[in-house]
C-alpha cells in the first residue's frame, strides 16, 4: 500500500510548479486526474522530444491521467464541478483571479461543491499584496527573491542556479501544505484554501544570507563555491580536475592537514581556527591548491574519504546517472510504455518508508488519454461530456 492510496486529487495545474506537486503526489500513491484544456499543458510543447512527445512534460507528470475539458463550455464544466464533488484536493497555479473569472472559484464555487475540498494555489507571487496578479517564471523569482544576488562567482554577475529551484520549492511547500491540510480535515471534517507564492518559499529557503544581512547590515554577495562562515568549504583544483572539500570544525582541520602533508597550515596562527581561517580564505586557498596539486581529484578523493574528511567530484550527469551510491538508491527509473514516446528514464523519488510504499510506476499521460476512464471513475455518462 502507498501512503496517499485513494486520494483524489485534480490537477488543474501547468508547466513546472503545480505539475511537480502533483507528481509528487502521484508517486506517494494519490489518483492524481489532470485536467487539461483542448491545448494541454503548456509544457507539452517544451523540448526535448521523443517520437514528438515532451521528455520535459514527461519528467513532470508521471504517475497522472489526464482528461481534456474546456470551461468555455457548460458540459465540461458541469462535468467538473461533479468531479470536485467527489475529489480530496484540487491543484491550480493560475493566475490569481482566473479560476474566479471562470465562475469557478473556492470561496464561492467549490466551497459549497464540496466543503471538505482542499485547494491549494500555486502562483508566482501568491493570491495577496501589491504583486499579486504578475505573471512569474522560476528566473523572476530568483532575481526578486535575492537567491541570485548570493549566488555565482566572486565578483561576477549574478546567477540563476541551474535547477529551476523557484518552481520545485514551491512545488514540495504545496506538498507539505496539502498533507498538513488533510490532518487538520481529520480533526475538523473541513477542506481549506492554501496559498503558495513561489517568491515567499525562495525566501524562506535564504538561511544564512538573511540572517548574515540583519547580523551586519551588509547585502551578501556571491562567493562562488565556497561557504560564508565555514572554511575550507569550497570546490578546489587539484593535478587533474577540482575536489570538492568541507571542513567545518578544528578536528577535521588537522585531519585534513596531515591528510595533504599540510601539518604547517594546521600550525599557521592565521588559520588556527574556523573563523580565522574564513578571515583569510584567499591565502588559504592558494596554499591548499599547492599542496593539492600533486595529484588528481581521483586520487585526493580514496585517503581524504578514509580520514572522514567530506569531500566528492563535481559530477556531470552521465557521471551521476552511473555513480554506485545512485543506482544503489534507484534516483534512476525506467517507465515504461507510454504510448508514443516508449520507454524512457527519469529521476526517482527520494522518499523512502519503512511500511508504505513509494514506487513510481506509470509514465505521464497523453494529453486526454483517460478522458473515458476518468469519467468512468467519477460515475460520469460520456453523453454529459460530448
């Protein structure tokens, strides 16, 4: 049994944020029903492509059944105010105001539809305050939320971080808010409303630079690979290729020394604790790299691993998708039989139970390819939809 088995959740949502909710749902074992327009999901279109499906939308949807209904006609919505009868969650991420316009909001629609419905909306900057009906990418976001003024190289431009972290924290916040949701209905019979701004979850995830800004009244900038207040924390160049080494404490310190034959920096009065050397990283990393250059990451990597230091190799993604900790875990997956694309691999999911299960096995949809099945599901004649 899946921990989430026999819920119903309709996914209304598009793209990356609201998908990857949903998603997430889905692979903890929710009947996640993703209702489409005629169009599809605006990610259908995002490359790359197999055999012209998106691989994009593919990594975002697994696990789903999709319906196609338009709410421009009355069948199809009265086709899906049935469904929300019947439906645990409902996952939009609109605009805010777009679901009202459609006669279809929670307060004064689905509410009465359903009291025990719980809906969570995801937008760019939540359902409240002066920015609310902007439109937002996972890029806006990262710039307002200040994650990239921290982030990239010293004294560089700043940098989006590659992932697309904007949409993905809001993504598991909707997670989080939609379990805590249904608790809370356990206790009181009743659904609620939830509101997810993706500019407020890349706010909340800024630790340290927040705190490090009302600690000095100093904006932090970006310091590249390495740590703020923890140093040796960086990425370092070795004979051949960079290791990635982190030392947070004087006993891994003099580990590390005696490691690289460095027992003259463990002795230096300037880096004889974490906070001097944080004071002179500059000189210490030009020291390190000296003493690093006489082998390869490789080879740094097998004697800094047996004296417990942290460290690891800055991995590509072929090297990722083949390294033993990795396939050990089952981070990559093979779904198959989708009914164009084929077979093809994805990242897993990193939730593991000792009692439930969490295990991934159906590929994303076509756009409507269970328009039937669903409406067999929610006991809906094919004559009220056509």
């Amino acid at each position: 049994m899946k921990p989430l088995e026999g819920l119903k959740v309709l996914d209304l949502t598009r793209v990356l944020a609201g998908p990857f909710c949903g998603m997430v749902l889905a692979d903890l074992g929710a009947d996640v029903f993703k209702v489409e327009s005629p169009k599809g999901d605006d990610a259908r279109g995002n490359g790359p492509f197999a055999n012209g499906e998106s691989t994009y939308f593919m990594s975002l949807n697994r696990g789903k059944r999709s319906i196609i209904l338009d709410f421009k006609n009355e069948k199809h919505k009265k086709v899906f105010l049935d469904m929300v009868k019947q439906a645990d969650v409902l996952i939009e991420n609109y605009r805010p105001g777009t679901m009202e316009k459609l006669e279809l909001g929670y307060e004064n629609v689905l509410k009465k539809v359903n009291p025990r419905l719980i809906y969570c909306a995801i937008s760019g900057f939540g359902q409240t305050g002066p920015y609310r009906t902007r439109a937002a990418y996972d890029i806006i976001v990262q710039a307002m939320s200040g994650i990239m003024s921290v982030t990239g190289a010293k004294g560089g431009e700043p940098t989006r971080i590659g992932s697309s972290i904007g949409d993905i924290t809001a993504g598991l916040y909707g997670v989080i808010s939609i379990e805590a949701a249904m608790a809370a209905r356990e206790k009181t019979g009743k659904g609620q409303y939830i509101d997810i701004g993706m500019l407020d979850c890349l706010v909340s995830v800024l630790e340290n630079a927040i705190v490090r800004y009302f600690s000095t009244g100093v904006s932090p900038a970006p310091l590249g690979n390495r740590h703020p207040v923890a140093t040796p924390f960086d990425a370092f160049n070795t004979k051949k290729g960079k290791v990635v080494i982190g030392i947070q404490n004087n006993s891994l310190w003099e580990r590390f020394c005696k490691v690289i034959d460095a027992e003259d920096l463990f002795k230096d009065e300037r880096f004889k604790d974490n906070a001097l050397r944080t004071d002179n990283v500059d000189a210490l990393k030009e020291l390190l790299e000296e003493k690093l250059a006489v082998k390869t990451s490789d080879e740094w990597i097998v004697p800094l691993l047996e004296a417990g230091i942290p460290c690891g190799p800055i991995n590509d993604m072929e090297a990722v998708i083949n390294d033993p900790q990795i396939v050990a875990r089952k981070m990559i997956i093979e779904l198959k039989g989708h009914p164009i694309a084929g077979d093809m691999k994805f990242a897993g999911n990193p939730i593991n139970f000792s009692e439930t299960k969490c295990v991934v096995e159906k590929p994303a949809p076509a756009l409507g390819q269970h328009t039937e099945e669903i409406l067999a599901a929610f006991g809906i004649a094919e004559a009220d939809y056509k």
